[in-house]
C-alpha cells in the first residue's frame, strides 16, 4: 500500500463513487420519464401578452375566422408558418407566406387581390402572424383590403377547439408543434406531427 492511504480511506472512496454512479443513474432515469400532462402551457396567456404587444393589430377569436374562412370570395387567409409546418396541416384555403416577406414582394404576389377582401393572418400561436400583419397593415388598406386580422391563438387554438385542418391528400388532424417548447400549448399532444402523413 502506498504511504498516505489506509484502508479505510479507499474504502470510503469506493463509497462515495458508488453513490454518485447511483445519484446519475436516477437522474438519467428520470430525464427519460415522459413530461406530465401538467405542463401544458396556457394559451390564454399567452393570446393577452400578444394583445399588450401588437395593441395595432386587430386579433380575432376562431368564431369570427371560420365564418369569415367559409366565404373565400371576400376572405384571403395567409399562413404565416415554414413550408414544414403548412405541409402537416393547414386552415382549408390557407395561402402560405413567409413570416420574413419584404411588404413590396408581398404586394406584387397579392397586391391584386386583396381590394374589397378581408385578410387574415395566423401562425403556431400568433407571434410570427401579429409581427407581418402589423408591418402590413397600411400598405393593404392602401391596396383596398376591407379588414385585416391576426387568429388570436393560431392553428393552435383552432386544433385545440378541433375545427377542420387540410394537408396535401384533404382532411388531417393533425397539427405541426413547431418545438417542444411551442408544442406546450397544444392540447391534444398526440395529434402532433413533424412531418405529413405520407400521401393517401
């Protein structure tokens, strides 16, 4: 044995560097349990934080969108999400936009029709959708949209209210979570996909 150690000191390193191969293992353990059902985030919430934030947008409940959505002739509805997210699923009639689009690009690709119709923003919650429909606003009553609206909630609030979503094939429940941070404030998690049902 080498000077300076006792049997008893090595035997209490034994100890210790068992208990803390055990104190890893249990947390390993735990970091695979699936997360709770109680984590769910509060949409409410987060619908009133974006109200305080784009107090010039105007934001509407999904009554008022799928009422305006059954009337595609005085109704344009933009989806403010990544190719991604659309091909999962999407409002019926939903037109995809990127949330970065420069106002002049919009209005060369839809400028035309936008005169007389309501338009209509959305996204996974409302945050992407508030910001372009905020930065448009003017430039669309310039070019003669009636109204404009952000969907208060998103697609979020519409899978969760369980009003009808599209995909390339037709009629699809399910909805894309964008991350599992954003996925908390979808109720109904395992109608969640990354990616489409193959086509049917």
């Amino acid at each position: 044995m080498r000077p300076g150690f006792s049997l008893r000191s090595i035997t209490c390193g034994i100890r210790c560097l068992a208990l803390a191969g055990t104190v890893l293992f249990v947390a390993g353990a735990a970091a695979l349990q699936p997360r709770p059902a109680d984590d769910r985030a509060d949409l409410g919430q987060l619908e009133q934080r974006l109200l305080d934030t784009y107090p010039h947008v105007r934001h509407v409940d999904p009554d008022s969108v799928a009422a305006l959505v059954a009337n595609p002739a005085e109704t344009i509805t933009f989806d403010v999400r990544d190719d991604g997210e659309f091909a999962v699923s999407h409002i019926p009639g939903a037109i995809r936009v990127d949330a970065d689009i420069r106002s002049d690009a919009f209005l060369a690709q839809f400028g035309d029709r936008l005169a007389g119709r309501t338009v209509v923003f959305y996204c996974s919650v409302g945050v992407r959708s508030s910001k372009l429909a905020g930065r448009l606003t003017e430039e669309l009553r310039r070019r003669g949209a009636s109204r404009i609206y952000n969907l208060s909630g998103g697609i979020f609030r519409w899978h969760n209210e369980q009003r009808p979503l599209v995909d390339a094939s037709g009629a699809t429940r399910y909805v894309h979570p964008f991350d599992p941070h954003w996925g908390r404030y979808v109720s109904r998690r395992d109608l969640t996909r990354m990616t489409p049902i193959p086509a049917r």
